[in-house]
C-alpha cells in the first residue's frame, strides 16, 4: 500500500474527499515523525510503538579495504509492534 491508496481508503471510508483525506494522512505522519525528534515516545494502540534507541559508538571494518573504522554514536528511530499484529 502507498499513500495515494490509503487516501483512496480513507476517503471512502469517511465519506471524505481525497483532498481532505490527504491532508488528515499527511498530518498524521507529519505528528508521527515529529514526535520522536522531539525525544518522546509514540504508542498507538493496536498498531504499535515508535521510540528513539540510542545506539554506541563502536568499532567496524571498511568492507573494501578491511580497515578498522570509528562509527559514531547515533539515534535510531524504532518500531516495535503489538504482538496481535505480530501474529497476522
């Protein structure tokens, strides 16, 4: 599924016009991606939870030349479903 077909979804579902369904989509996902940047946590009931995992700096190896490389510490966005939508 991509956006233009969610909309479509939604739009018909809520007796929407696709105009307005686009801009409920793109609100939602506007909040979804600025939510972790901000450091919090989201949890949506029934599909799941995003949360910031702060990953370590650590050694590696350059795949090409075999040299040990530094990577840099980051922050990682992650999804963790519920375990009803795990089984489907």
């Amino acid at each position: 599924m991509n956006n233009s077909v969610l909309v479509e979804k939604i739009a018909a579902s809520n007796d929407l016009s696709k105009g307005d369904a686009e801009s409920v989509v793109d609100s939602v996902f506007a909040a979804i991606a600025d939510t972790p940047a901000a450091g919090e946590e989201i949890s949506l009931n029934g599909f799941g939870k995003f949360k910031v995992k702060d990953s370590a700096a650590r050694e590696g190896r350059n795949p090409s030349t075999g040299e040990t490389i530094q990577i840099a510490a980051s922050k990682k966005i992650s999804f963790t479903p519920p375990r009803l939508l795990k089984t489907a």
